[in-house]
C-alpha cells in the first residue's frame, strides 16, 4: 500500500498543475466504471447481502453513483475559479489585491463500509476526481464480491497511480489508515471513528468522519400520520433498515402512539406482502449481524417492551436459513434496553411517547448528537423551535433521509456522528486546500505604514488605526 501511495503521489507532483481536462476526464471514467458494469455491480451486492434487492441497488448504489459524478463534471469549472477577497484599507486603492486559489491535496484514502459499498466509494470520489486528487479505496470486508470486482475493472479505467483499490480485514484497514495520506475519508461505526482518528493522528492527516448514531423521527401534533408513518417504514426497511441516516426512533405524542403504529404495520404490510421471496426486500448483511439483531429484540422483550412484528404474510422466519428480518415495532422502549442505547442498524423501530414538545426535544438532546433528524408537522412555529433547539448533522422534514440526497447541501455529521462533510461544492472544497495569495503593489507600503526601522510617529499612527 505504501508503494501504491509513492507512485501516486509521485505521479500527482509530476502533473501539477492539475488541468480542467484532467479532471473532467477522470470524472467521466469514473461514471462509465459504474454505468457500463452496473449489472455485475447488482450481482455482487446480491452475493454479498445473500439477497440485495436489485433495483434498490440500482437506485441506492449505481444512480446514486453516477448523479454526484455528472454533477461535480458539470460544475468543476466554476468551482476551480479563484476567488478575490478584499484587502486592508487602503492597500486596495494603492494596488494590492488578493484571492483564494484551490490546488489538490495530494493523494485522499477513503475508507468504505458494507451497506453502500458502491455508492460510498464513488459519491466521494466525485469531490476527490474533481479537487484534481488521486486516491486509493479500501473497501469493506463484508463485501468481498464488490472489493473483487472494484479491483477487477477499476485497471480498465484508470492507472494505478490515479484510482487503486485494496482489500482486507481489519489488520489491513488499520494500515491503510495509518498511511501518510493528505486527506483521509473514513465512513463507518463511530466506535471504529476513534481509532482511525487516532492511527490518523501520528501523521497530522487531516480526517473527514461520516459516522451514525441514533436519528430521531419528531412527530409533531399537527403530522399528517398516515402520510409520516409511510415515509417512515419506507425509510427504515430501505436497505433492511442499514442506513448510516435510517430513522432510529421515533418520538410522538401520547395520545398518538396507537394510530402511529397501526399507521406504521398497515404501510409495512402495504409495501412488504411477503418477506422470503420479495426481490424487494434486502437480507441483513451476515449471521453476526442477524444475531446482533436477534438479541437485541430479544433483549427489549425480556425488558418490558411490547415488540410487533409486521409479518403480513405469517412467514415462519424460524424454518429457514435466510437472514430475511421482518420490521419490528417496539412499543414501551426504556432507556437500559440495547435498541434504546445503540445505534440499531436494522428493521428495528422502537416509539417512545411525549407529553410536550420540550420533553420531545429533551429526549433528542439528553443522547450523542445524531446524523440525521426528521421533524414531521405543519406548524410552522413548532418546526421552528425543532431546528432551533436541536443540533444534527442534517435534518430532512416531512420526510427522512431525503437531505443526503441533494448534491448541493453538505453531508456530515456533528460530533459522535462525524466531523466535516461532501458533496457538491462542499466536497470539493473539503478535498481541496484553498491557497490565500496576496500581490502586494509596487509602492512602499511598510514604508508608508510605518513597518521600516527606524520607527516613530508613522508607526504609533498605524498602530492606532488598527486599533481603533
């Protein structure tokens, strides 16, 4: 890896300056990478997932790929163009100027997880291509099929020195963070966050965390329930409910709790007739993580919780193999049950109830800020005080999730759920190093300011104009 890392940085102060038509070039080998293997790309992420609905994969992972791309090829020439900046008076009327020019980093490691595993290495790399960067990909363990297959077509598109991806497990993750990358992309559990900021560390990498964390659904009185309960489930089964920005938990208003679960089942049900032979129903992504699950769930019952298990179809989930989990309800959740302390990835929903919208916004902020927050309502004072009152990475209203999907607004999180954002303009800033360059006229400005020895009466004069 650390011979991959020399010849590309090698290869990167070899092409200095990095032209439009470079850039522009390798962004358009990165969408045709996607778009012309987007069949096998479904085929491995099936094979990874033991069943990946296929058109959620060409949604989530293979458009979702190609449009940050062409958004990023068709705006990188207005990103490039420096931009001027004012200057001290009165060095602007005697000539001096000034702007901020942005050069690439150098060389960006990204660090991708398992349940985008295309997506989450080409959304970012939009940025990267497109700040002029080269950078190397280590992919997730978990799907060993789509590593396989990045390595295997990544050489058709692009040099090594460009775009090189590796493989491994955790012992190889952990070197790769440790390398004397320029900038380093990490998505993942906030637990593994802390240790790639520390292998980050020793080399003064500058990091960008996109982590999770529980994201709160806040259900307002005046929500349309049938309508936010729907989006919802849509939102959690999504992926199984493996989604980094999944609504977590949900906060409503007490005398609501019964219509929103029924509001929940009935569009569970509506979507997801049946579970085992759904091609639109992705399994959970291994037997740890169905069994993490499992106990979970287990652990709620065992705590008190009333737990619903929308199986509209009565599939006997015991009698198979398959790692199919049907959206479970949990009703009465409390604070020592595991659904209520960590971040649940999976088909788990649990409810919680409020008596008003200050204990609402309590429950949000008394837990580690969250990735994402989703306020359902139409009082306008109400949604207000939400966004006012709270503090996440984003917010999408009257739905969830939607927010990571808009190119133009930043994606990151706060705190436990990650530092500095991407995409759009966002991402190639947060890939680029902004250069300040000041022209100074051809005058004698430190004479005339007073900066030459000997000083005196023109350098106390200047001394008090700043400080004024």
């Amino acid at each position: 890896m650390q011979d991959i890392l020399d010849r590309q940085r090698t290869a990167f102060m070899a092409e200095l300056p990095v032209s439009l038509e470079a850039r522009r070039d390798r962004l358009k080998r990165a969408i045709a990478m996607v778009s012309e293997n987007a069949e096998r790309f479904c085929d491995a992420l099936s094979e990874d997932f033991g069943h990946r609905s296929r058109d959620q994969s060409m949604v989530t992972d293979i458009a979702a790929s190609v449009a940050p791309l062409k958004h990023a090829l068709k705006h990188v020439k207005r990103w490039m163009k420096p931009e001027k900046k004012p200057v001290l008076f009165p060095l602007g009327l005697l000539g001096g100027r000034g702007w901020i020019e942005t050069q690439p980093k150098g060389v960006v490691g990204i660090i991708a997880p398992w349940n985008f595993p295309v997506q989450l290495v080409m959304s970012p790399l939009a940025g990267v291509l497109a700040a002029g960067n080269r950078a190397m990909v280590k992919t997730s363990e978990f799907t060993p099929s789509v590593a396989a297959l990045f390595e295997e077509v990544a050489g058709k598109y692009f040099a090594e020195d460009e775009l090189a991806f590796v493989s491994g497990g955790p012992e190889v993750g952990k070197a790769f963070a440790e390398l004397p990358f320029d900038h380093l992309l990490f998505t993942g559990a906030t637990g593994i966050g802390r240790h790639i900021l520390h292998a980050a560390a020793d080399n003064l990498t500058p990091v960008t965390l996109e982590l999770g964390g529980k994201s709160p659904v806040v259900l307002g009185r005046s929500a349309d329930i049938a309508r936010a309960t729907e989006r919802v489930a849509l939102g959690k089964m999504m992926n199984a409910g493996q989604i980094c920005l999944a609504p977590d938990y949900m906060l409503v208003p007490e005398d609501k709790e019964a219509e929103v679960v029924a509001g929940l089942t009935a569009a569970a049900s509506a979507m997801y007739p049946t579970l085992f032979s759904n091609p639109d129903y992705t399994a959970i992504i291994n037997d740890r993580h169905f069994q993490r699950l499992t106990t979970w769930i287990d652990d709620a019952r065992a705590r008190g919780a009333e737990v619903i298990t929308v199986n509209p179809a009565n599939e006997d989930f015991s009698a198979t193999n398959s790692r199919k989990m049907p959206l479970h309800i949990v009703r009465n959740p409390t604070d020592d049950m595991t659904v209520m302390q960590e971040e649940i990835f999976g088909p788990i929903l649990p409810v919680r109830t409020y008596k008003t919208l200050d204990g609402a916004i309590e429950e949000v902020n008394r837990r580690d800020r969250p990735l994402g927050l989703y306020y359902f309502g139409g009082d306008g004072e109400e949604r207000r005080r939400v966004l006012d009152r709270t503090i996440s990475g984003g917010v999408t209203i009257d739905d969830v999730i939607f927010h990571i999907s808009q190119e133009e607004l930043p994606f990151g999180g706060v705190g436990p759920s990650g530092m500095g954002a991407y995409h759009g303009e966002v991402g190639y800033r947060t890939f680029s190093h902004a250069k300040s360059v000041y022209k100074q006229p051809k005058i004698d400005v430190a004479g005339l300011a007073g900066l030459k020895p000997p000083y005196g009466k023109k350098t106390r004069a200047a001394v008090a104009r700043q400080m004024k």
